[in-house]
C-alpha cells in the first residue's frame, strides 16, 4: 500500500518539475526532467525506508501518526465544509 501511495505521489512530482523544466532553454530541458524525476523518486523511496523502519523500532509512533493523520482529515474535511 506505501509503495501505490508512493507512485500516486510522483504524478504531483512530475507536474511540479515540468513546470520547473519548461522555463529552462530546449537542449536542457531533458537532463532536467530526468535529474528532476530521479532525484524526486530517490528522495521519496528514501524518506519511505526512513519512516517504516522508525515506526517499527518505536511502535510509540504508530498512535501518533494515527492521531496526527485524524487531524489532518479533520482539518480538510472542516475546510471543505467550511467554505
């Protein structure tokens, strides 16, 4: 399940270092795109390592992201509602 939310992730990457690589000059607009990609992959399958193996050596963190995740959707939920 992390590693599908992992690949949702990337699709607002992509959109974020297209637009970053649409600005440059056309001959370096591919070593953009791809330096860009590969290090936005690498930096999240990184920092997915990171997280599952903190939250297996300190099980204290599973109820606190749990309770900061209900938070979360709260907050957009009341957000949504709310305007």
């Amino acid at each position: 399940m992390i590693a599908f939310t992992d690949v949702a992730l990337q699709l607002d990457n992509a959109i974020a270092i297209s637009s970053v690589a649409s600005t440059v000059p056309a001959a370096y607009r591919l070593p953009v795109l791809a330096g860009g990609v590969l290090l936005a992959a690498l930096c999240l399958f990184g920092f997915t390592i990171a997280g599952s193996i903190l939250v297996e050596r300190l099980t204290w963190l599973k109820p606190v992201a749990g309770v900061v995740l209900i938070l979360i959707g709260g907050k957009l939920a009341f957000d949504y509602f709310k305007g």
